[in-house]
C-alpha cells in the first residue's frame, strides 16, 4: 500500500527527464527534504529512493522536534548523463514548477548532487526553497550543519561505548567524502581522531592525505576494524550479507537509507553492534535551515539545537539498552508517538520539546 499523501511525476517539460516529488507525511506541518539528482538504472528505481527518502525525512523532523513534515524530490538520470549548465539550469525550473504547484505543502532544500547555488535558480520560481546561499537570503550550505550534528551523534556514541564523549584517539571510518563527509572528516581530524576514508572519487585522495587520514577502497572500508563507522554517502550499504563482516562496535553517520532491508537493524544488534538510525544522526542541516529560515532562530541557537543531536542519541540509546530494543526501534517508536500525538491533536510532548528549548516553536 502507498504510504505517502502525494506523489507526483513529471516529464519536466523542458530538461525532459522525470521529475519525482514524493510528499510521504505533513501531519507535523508542511513537508520539507532535499532534491536528489542522481544517476539510476531505471527511473522506476528514482521512484523507490524518493519514496524510501521521504518516509525518512518524515521520521528525521519528527525525532528532531520540528514541526515538519518529509517529502523530497529525485531527478532520475539515464546512466552517463552528464549535465551542462543550461540543461542543469531547465531541470532546476521544471522541479521549481513542480514544487511551486504544490502551493507550499512541500518545500525543497539541497541533498546528493545539488547545492545551495541550484536552490537560488530554484528560488526565482517558488519561495518554497531552503539553503540559498546567504546573498540570496537562504541559510546557506547545509552539509556544515550536518556534519556538525554528525559530530553530536558520534560524541553520544563515544560516551555510550567508552564513558566519555571524546573523540581523540577513536578511530572512525569515513564512507564518502562529498560535501557532508568531506566537513565531517576535517572536523574529526581536528578532534584528533584517527581517521580511515574513502570516496568513489580516487581523485579525493589527496583531501585523505591532506587531512593524515588512511585511505581504503570503498569496498575494504566497511570491514575495517576501527570504533565506530561513518557512512556520508549514499545509502543500502547495511546489508544481511556485510553484517557478520562488521567489525565495528558502531555504525552512525548522516547518510540516508543505510538499512538495504528494515530487518538490518535487527541483526547488527543480535551482532553487538549499535546502530544509531540515519535520520537521527543526520539531521544537523534540515535542523538548522528549519531553525533559521523558518523559526528565525539566530546562529546560537541553531547551533544549539544542531549540537542537541547528541542529547537525542544519548536517550535513544539509554532506552533501548532499558528496554532491550534496537536503537531503531526506540527511535522509530518516539517518532511515531509525536506523529500520533499531533494527529489527534494532543499537545503531550510539548514538555520534552520544551526541555530542549523548543516550547516557543510554532506549532503546526
Ligand atoms: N539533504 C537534507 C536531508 O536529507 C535535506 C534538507 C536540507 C532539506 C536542508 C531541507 C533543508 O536532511
């Protein structure tokens, strides 16, 4: 059964290529997540990420406390698509179209393969856009922010694992050194962890190097015997078969849908290992562009929400160490109360919003 309010199909009329807008939930306001433009074998396949990916984003704002719901947006491109900067330029007004027809029950923001630049073309269309660059009155690249609530995640793991959440001397396996892993990787290397890296970009070698990290093929660096591993890329790489080779105590970075299949979770858990579900560990930049462009949170206290990711996980693995759960399904079960309780209307979790600091958000 279709679990999603609205999802819309376009053949953009003037790039030609499928434009997929997947609103999966507006219950806790009005939908927000990023525009994916990613090479698949199949548009069909664009289709199941941006069905996956919304549902995700639903369960992001929800763990975070924003009143927001998940949707996002995927541009499926044949494989070998190589965009020049006017048929980038006609992709980017065929989903502003798309999103300016939604009439503000979903808004955009960057995400794999696009950035806070194509939200500004985004912008001369619809106002229904997040991360502008700063000129253009946005808040700007959200990959810092993220990465900076990756480092609150990875803290709360470290104090779960080792009583303390520092981080100098752990050592920390970084897939992906796009925009989120490549801030990711330098924030730890400043920290004094050590670092093991990899991209599928071997010209990103020389950013390891750079930063004294060891570099491993992609293919290597799951298995790799280090403290905890940080996926920053794409998703599905947790899969049955990787599992029994893990060799990690954790598994907790910001890139979306890690899990191939649900039932993951469940079994990195049976295999000691602490999951801390994506959506929790990588929401450091909707957190921030919701803050800010939204809520018109100054930079302090966006931060301070950003770095209250830390807070999330510490409680989210306290109880599931209580309650004998994964940490997805205690995650998955505080999502789903907020959810239920916004539905019926009830206000029940306005004191643990408040206790974040959180009680004067406008409440959908
Ligand atoms: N790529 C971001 C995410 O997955 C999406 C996003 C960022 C949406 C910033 C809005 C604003 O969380």
């Amino acid at each position: 059964m279709l679990d999603h309010e609205e999802v819309v199909i376009r053949v953009g009329r003037r790039s030609g290529l499928p434009v997929i807008l997947a609103v999966h939930s507006t219950v806790l306001g009005p939908a927000a997540g990023g525009l994916r433009i990613w090479h698949y074998p199949d548009w069909r396949d664009g289709l199941t990420d941006a069905l996956r990916l919304s549902a995700g984003m639903t369960l992001k704002m929800a763990v975070a406390g924003l009143p927001s719901g998940g949707g996002k947006t995927v541009v499926a491109l044949p494989e070998g698509t190589r965009l020049g900067p006017d048929r980038r330029r006609a992709v980017l007004q065929d989903v502003a179209d798309v999103i300016a027809s939604l009439d503000g029950t979903y808004a955009t923001g960057p995400d794999v393969g696009t950035g806070p630049a194509d939200m500004a073309v985004i912008g001369e269309t619809t106002p229904h856009v997040f991360c502008r660059p700063e000129e253009s009155g946005g808040s700007g690249d959200s990959s810092p922010h993220t990465a900076l609530g990756t480092i609150a995640a990875l803290r709360a793991v470290s104090r779960h694992l080792h009583g303390t959440p520092a981080l100098d001397g752990r050592r920390l396996a970084v897939i992906g050194l796009g925009r989120v892993g490549e801030h990711l990787a330098r924030l730890l290397a400043a920290e004094g962890a050590e670092l093991t890296v990899t991209d599928i970009e071997p010209g990103r070698r020389a950013t390891a190097e750079a930063l004294g990290a060891v570099w491993r093929g992609p293919e290597e660096i799951l298995t790799e015997d280090v403290d905890v591993v940080v996926p920053a890329a794409l998703g599905s790489l947790l899969t049955r078969e990787v599992v029994p080779r893990l060799r990690c105590k954790a598994v907790a970075g910001p890139a979306n849908n890690q899990l191939a299949t649900p039932d993951v979770a469940d079994l990195m858990h049976r295999h000691g290992i602490v999951w801390v579900p994506d959506y929790v560990a990588g929401a450091g930049g909707v957190v921030n562009a919701i803050s800010t462009e939204l809520h018109h949170a100054g930079p302090g206290e966006a931060r301070a929400r950003v770095l209250a990711i830390a807070q999330t996980v510490g409680e989210l693995l306290d109880a599931a160490a209580r309650e004998g759960l994964t940490p997805a399904r205690a995650a998955a079960e505080t999502a789903r109360r907020r959810l239920r309780a916004a539905a019926s209307g009830a206000c029940g979790e306005s004191a643990s919003l408040a206790s974040r600091g959180w009680g004067h958000l406008p409440r959908p």
